[in-house]
C-alpha cells in the first residue's frame, strides 16, 4: 500500500513523545525558545533531527501572530508584466524598497481577467495590498476592500475611501500634447487600452468617457484639452489603441497607420515604451521626427533621454513606495502631498 503523503511530516506530538516532554515544549522550544531550559532545547530538538521535522510550517505561525510579514500587489497583468515593463518594474522597485526596510516580503498576485481572480485576492496571504492601475469595473478591488486589510491604489480608479496615488494625468497629458500638436494638422494619440477587452484599434471621435480604465480617460481628455484650446476639433484627432504598454506592439501598429494621405504628422504617445516602438516604425518609413513626424512619450525613462524624446517625467519608484508606506500605515492619505510630474521637452518636438 502506498504511503500516506500526508505522513511524510512528523507531527509535533511525535517530537515530543520521542523527546519525553509536552507538546506545549516542543512547541516553546520553536516559538519562545527562552522559556525552556537549554538542555530541554537540545532534547527537542535531537529528536527532531532524527524524526525529520522540519518546525512549525511557516503558515501557522503567521495564523498565530495574525500576520503574514508579506505585502501584495495586485497586477492587473499577466506575471511576466511585472518583468517585462519598465514602468511596472520601476514601481515594483519603489514597494520592494520599503518592504525590504521593514523586514517584508513582497507577493505579487497577477490577475488573469477569469473569475478566479477574485478568490485569488481573497485567499492572498498577505497583511496589506498595493493595487497597480485597474478599471473601474474590476471585480477585484472590490474584493480587495472586502478583505479588510489596508489598501493603496495606484493610478485608478478611486474607490471608496481607499488611499489613492497619481499625478494629476489630465493636466500632464494637455501640457505635454501642446507641445506634440503645435502646429500639427493631422494629430494621433497613441493609446494605453480602453478597457479590460483590450480591443487594439484606430478610433477617431472617440470619447474619453468610453475607457474605463481611468489613467487612459484622464489622458485623453487633456489631448482633448489641449487640441481644442488650439481650435481644434477632437473628431478630427485620431487615437490608435494598443492592448498593451507594449514598443513591438506600437511598432506593428504604427507600421500600418504611418503611411497614406491620412498619416499623422504628430503623435502623442501614453508611454515612453510607445513612442519608442513608434520611432522605430517611423525610421523604417524613411520620416524624420521631428520634420515629418512630432512625437513625445511619457514616463521621463532613460530611453527616453536617449532617444531626444519629449516626454512627461513622473517618478514611479517613488510613487511604489509612497503606495506601500500608505498600505503599512505609515503615512495618512489625507497627508500626501501632490505627486509631482514635468515636461521634458527634447528636440522630438517642434517647438
């Protein structure tokens, strides 16, 4: 008959049966180690080398201490995201900072869009949450602020009265797409997702209101902003939509909406990922940037600076550790101050 597997663990009663003491010593001996005797300690402890037992799991003593020493992010992105994208990693780095000042670990929960999600944040083992930019009809902040456990959203959406973290998108997107449209006659945006379906696509006349996701709106309507403080008419501003903050994928997507009579001669993009995917489609089309094609991006990364790129400068590692201070209560919502942003202006633009 096979063995049991759930007898491969000795149980702490066999260690103190083996060891001739108490379950409550042995159990000591792990967790308050100054309240048995030392030659007691050893007795245990040779009895569990030679049981095989390992300790307390890990997961028990968090039950009993009722924390977990870990904080969790909530990534509305496939796991790879967090590696993969700059951005995602340089507010990642921004959290891991301040866990690692506190002795935390840091559990970083991906959401897929299927239903289990929400279990997923549900059975998170975790003493607070961080939650990356979602839309506002994600099921999983609800689910976040069902928990209990302290909670700070970064980018969107506001919920609640949960802590909220974010530069002020419309005002930075008006001030950087001034810039990438002076003087421009056929304008594009190039856009973050509208909503979790992630469509790509080349809308024009689109509705800011449409995106549900709230970093994408903000922007939108401060191009929008922008263009019709110029007299513009925003039917006439087309906006290509990515699925992801992906250079490959604008490159693919700017490669078939850069050539024709309705190509754009300016392009603010929501990203410096974007912009640069952009430039490579562009130089491969044989147009100069920024005589054919203004560009700018967003984000202030070092490719960015590289590149000559105009772009609008936040500082996302900061924005990480300002989001986990607040998840750990160390810092009021009501307290912080405004998250700065600037416009970088480079030679990618015409002014």
């Amino acid at each position: 008959m096979a063995k049991d597997p759930s007898r491969l663990r000795p149980t702490m009663a066999e260690v103190a049966r083996a060891a001739k003491v108490s379950v409550m010593t042995v159990s000591y001996t792990y967790a308050q180690p100054d309240r048995v005797a030392e030659p007691t300690r050893a007795r245990v402890r040779e009895a569990a080398a030679r049981l095989g037992y390992p300790g307390p799991h890990p997961g028990a003593r968090s039950l009993r201490r009722g924390r977990t020493g870990s904080l969790g992010v909530v990534l509305g992105e496939h796991l790879t995201y967090a590696f993969e994208d700059p951005q995602a990693t340089r507010f990642l780095a921004g959290v891991a900072e301040v866990c690692a000042g506190h002795g935390l670990g840091l559990t970083i929960v991906p959401i897929t869009g299927a239903p289990s999600d929400t279990d997923r944040v549900a059975e998170a083992a975790v003493d607070g949450f961080v939650v990356w930019t979602t839309s506002d009809d994600d099921p999983v902040l609800p689910a976040v602020a069902a928990t209990g456990l302290p909670v700070a959203v970064h980018g969107g959406p506001h919920h609640g009265d949960l802590p909220f973290v974010a530069i002020d998108n419309r005002a930075a997107a008006r001030a950087v797409a001034t810039e990438a449209f002076a003087g421009a006659r056929r304008p594009m945006v190039l856009s973050f997702p509208l909503d979790r379906a992630r469509t790509p696509g080349i809308r024009s006349g689109l509705d800011p209101a449409e995106a549900t996701f709230r970093v994408t709106r903000e922007r939108l309507r401060g191009v929008r902003d922008a263009w019709e403080a110029g007299g513009g008419r925003w039917p006439r501003v087309r906006v290509a939509v990515c699925a992801r903050n992906s250079a490959s994928e604008a490159d693919a997507l700017a490669t078939a909406f850069l050539t024709g009579p309705d190509a754009p001669d300016a392009v603010m993009a929501m990203s410096d990922e974007l912009a640069l995917g952009l430039l490579r489609a562009a130089a491969r089309a044989g147009l100069t940037v920024p005589g054919d094609l203004a560009v700018t991006g967003w984000d202030g990364t070092d490719a960015a600076t590289a590149a000559g790129l105009t772009t609008v400068a936040q500082n996302l590692r900061a924005q990480g550790a300002r989001c986990a201070r607040l998840a750990l209560g160390e810092e009021a919502a009501a307290d912080t101050d405004p998250v700065e942003w600037r416009l970088v202006v480079r030679e990618s633009t015409r002014r």
